[in-house]
C-alpha cells in the first residue's frame, strides 16, 4: 500500500492530498506534510518532504533510524504512536 501511496502526486486534487503543515526554513530545516484520509481507516497518512541543509549524510540517516526516539522530545502531548520509514 504504502509503495503504491508514494508514487501518487500529491498536488493532484483527484489523488486526495491536502497540505497540513508548511515549515519555512529555519537553521537548514524545511518540511512540507501532506495527508490523505484512508478508506476503512480511522487514521490518516502523512507524508514529510523535508530537506535538511548543513548536515553529514551519516547524521541525516541516524536521524532517521532513530526518529522517534528524536520526535518524541516535541511531542509534548504525547500523541505520536508509530512511525513507519519507506
């Protein structure tokens, strides 16, 4: 499923996309998330295009190995169950 989800365009309206958070650039970070209600799913899915500026490749994918373990220092409502890499 989530194979088939990555290859849709998020800017075309009939695919179902909507943009739920611009983040401007700040530090070297910018990251654009877009969600899409699900069929028989009382969750949405998101997809993140984020560019990181300034940083070593291997700091990039250890971010990312590790991700919850980093979100969870902002999450301070504590609504993040799961995250999933593709």
């Amino acid at each position: 499923m989530f194979h088939d989800l990555i290859k849709e365009d998020v800017n075309d309206p009939q695919n179902g996309w909507y943009k739920s958070l611009e983040q401007k650039e700040k530090d070297g970070y910018t990251s654009v998330i877009h969600q899409k209600a699900l069929p028989g799913r009382s969750l949405n899915v998101v997809r993140n295009q984020a560019v990181m500026k300034g940083i070593k490749r291997e700091t990039g994918y250890k971010i990312m190995c590790e991700f919850e373990k980093y979100q969870k220092r902002f999450d301070t409502h504590n609504s993040q169950v799961s995250f999933r890499m593709v």
